[in-house]
C-alpha cells in the first residue's frame, strides 16, 4: 500500500466547478486585485475565527510581520517566540527589525515553555510570539497574564480550540498561513492576520498596501503584501470544508493513537486538557538513533515521512550571531532528533492509518 504524506489533488477535487467558477468571474471583472472577494473572505474568516477583524495579505510571514509592526515592535525590540517553529517566524522578527530570543518548549505538548519565557524577558522585551505548533493552541492564559503584546502564530492551527477559544481569536493578534498543504489553504500562498482593535486593523490595512492612508497618500513605508481576488474567493470555498476537514484529522489522529499509544519506543503528543487541536501534522517520536532507520524502514512499506523540524531555529546558521547555542533550549533539540511527521490529511484513509501505524511498529522490531 502507498500512503503519500499529503494528497491536495484529491482534497481540492470536490471544489474544482466553484474554484472555475470564481476564477471565471475573475476573467469576467478583470477585478484581480482589491475585488470584492478580499471583503468577502475576510469578514468570513473574522466570523469563523472569532476575531473582529480579518485582513488578508500575501504569506504567512507577512501576516506575523504586519501584526508586529502595527503593534509598535521597533528596531532593537526583543520578540520572544519559540526554539521549535518553522524558520518563518522568526524571520518575521528580524524583518520587523527586531532580535528574536528563542524560548525551550514542554517536553509533553512541544508547545512554549512558560518557565523559560519568564526567563528570557528582559528590560527590551515587547512581544511574545507563541506558537500553536502542529495544530495545537499553547497555554495562553498565563502568557497574557505577562502583560506584553502578544501574537499567536497560528499558521498551523485554523479552528483549533483551547478553553473554549478559538485560535485567532486570543491574543492581540494572530498571523495565518494559507500556504496549500495549511488546514485552511489556498491555491497558491496567502495568509491573513485576525485582531481584536480597529486602529491597529486599519494599520495593518494600510501597511499591506504601501502604507496608504488615501491613494497616493503614504504615512509609513510599508509593503505590497495585498493577497489577490482569487486567493480570497478560493479561500472561502474552501473555509466552508474547514471544519468537516479537521474533524477527519482528529478521527484519523484517534485511530494513531488508538494504536500508537501503548508501544515502547514510540512517544505522541499530548493533548492539553480542553484543548481541541487540529493536527496539521501527526507527530510520533522514537529514538534518535534508530529515526533515519526507521524512516527508510517506513519508506519501503509505501509510507512517505518528513520532520518538522529537523534544526530548532536557534541552531540554524542564519542565526548564530545570536550566541544560542546547543543547550539553550534542550527540550527543542532532544524532539528535533527524534520527531518523525507521518501521514496525515483529510482524505487519508483508516486503512492507510491502520498501515502506517502496523509499519511503524514493524519498523520498530526490526531496526
Ligand atoms: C508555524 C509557522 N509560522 C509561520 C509560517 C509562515 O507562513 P508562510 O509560509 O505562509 O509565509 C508557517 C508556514 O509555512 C508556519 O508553519
């Protein structure tokens, strides 16, 4: 049996006529960019998340970018965020000029660890960038309790839920990615920044295009980073699929666990009390030794695998001027060594589950 580690082909195909229809709408109004889809998704994705505003720009890194930076991060800040994201946030961090400080993560969630943050917060601390990784919302309460502005990277957690809250809807604001394989995605990148204040909303707007107040009318250098009609109109098709399509993850998420949770040699990810995720990615852990073994083990049974991520962020060459070196954030670097992501999307099938759960068990025998 082959199990693909994601399969877009199949989960786009029920949209295919409305897809064509909106781009068709599109070459009808020739209204590419601005048109009234950008309005429409946005109001729908705001209403979905919880969040009074909604504005869509180009990428998930603008999205956590433009939040910063019309929350008043300035040259010279420090941004606390976690050693274990994907590199995009913290690059959004040193784009807003910046210096990311990198906090470990719980060795049970893999979502930021408190004791840490509050370790790491100095006289030059304006913001916190917690991150929902794997579709999983961090422990939110006692980060705002800090008092700081804070921001969810919630790129990988559209509709997950934590004490009764949706993601998106917590912080000051939150940064969204719609990069295609995302449980929201687009056909093509986009992203999109939900908040809770007007002012800074109508900010964000203007940051998004050029820092226009009016047209022609610039009061602060800022970016194209406007998301296209047809990104928007795809969008809200595909929002009304969201819900259907995280409820498959969390069935087939049950199915791992069902048979993953009792295996020596195999660690899940908890799930936090009240909290609800969304599995953007199934995370198994095993031993650092064996992981490439048992990977090429996988890989022969049809089972594709990847890692997310292989180098905490603090390790990464780009950012080793910042002196964290190995040991900083020992919960990060131990997962990073043992973290292999299995299959895990909409479509997938309980038998391809049930294979890929047989195979790593097999796999765990045998290597
Ligand atoms: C946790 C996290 N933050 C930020 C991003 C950046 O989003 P994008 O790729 O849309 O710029 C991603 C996704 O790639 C992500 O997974």
């Amino acid at each position: 049996m082959k199990v693909p580690f994601v399969d877009l082909v199949t989960w786009l195909r029920p949209s295919r006529e409305e897809y064509l229809a909106a781009f068709a709408t599109l070459l009808d109004t020739g209204a590419f960019i601005g048109g009234p889809q950008v309005a429409e998704f946005e109001t729908a994705f705001a209403g979905y998340t919880g969040a009074a505003h909604a504005v869509a720009v180009k990428t998930g890194t603008d999205a956590l970018l433009l939040a910063m930076r019309a929350l008043g991060v300035k040259p010279g800040d420090e941004v606390i965020t976690a050693a274990n994201s994907f590199f995009a946030t913290a690059e959004a961090i040193s784009h807003a000029g910046a210096v990311p400080v990198f906090a470990d993560v719980v060795d049970d969630t893999l979502l930021i660890d408190l004791a840490d943050l509050e370790r790491r917060i100095t006289k030059k601390t304006k913001c916190i960038i917690p991150v929902h990784l794997f579709g999983q919302i961090a422990d939110m309460p006692p980060i705002l309790a800090l008092g700081l502005t804070v921001i969810e990277d919630s790129a990988q957690a559209h509709g997950s839920t934590r004490g009764g809250q949706r993601a998106g809807s917590i912080a000051d604001a939150a940064g969204f990615s719609f990069y295609p394989t995302k449980n929201l995605g687009a056909l093509g990148e986009g992203g999109a920044i939900t908040l809770r204040d007007p002012q800074v909303a109508e900010r964000v707007r203007s940051l998004r295009d050029h820092g226009q107040a009016a047209r022609h009318d610039h009061v602060e250098i800022g970016y194209n980073a406007r998301l296209d009609s047809l990104q928007c109109a795809g969008l809200s098709i595909t929002l009304r699929r969201l819900d259907a399509a995280n409820a498959a993850r969390r069935k087939l998420a049950a199915r791992y666990r069902q048979h993953l949770a009792n295996v020596p040699g195999v660690k899940l990810v908890a799930e936090a009390p009240d909290s609800s995720p969304v599995y953007h990615l199934m995370i198994v852990r095993v031993d650092s030794s064996r992981r490439d073994a048992i990977r090429e083990s996988l890989a022969k049974a049809g089972v594709a695998t990847a890692i997310h991520y292989p180098t905490p962020i603090h390790l990464q060459r780009a950012y080793a001027h910042l002196g964290q070196g190995p040991g900083s954030c020992p919960v990060a670097e131990r997962a990073a060594k043992e973290m292999i992501s299995l299959p895990m999307f909409p479509d997938l099938t309980v038998e391809q589950v049930d294979h890929v759960a047989e195979s790593l068990v097999a796999s765990l025998r045998a290597v």
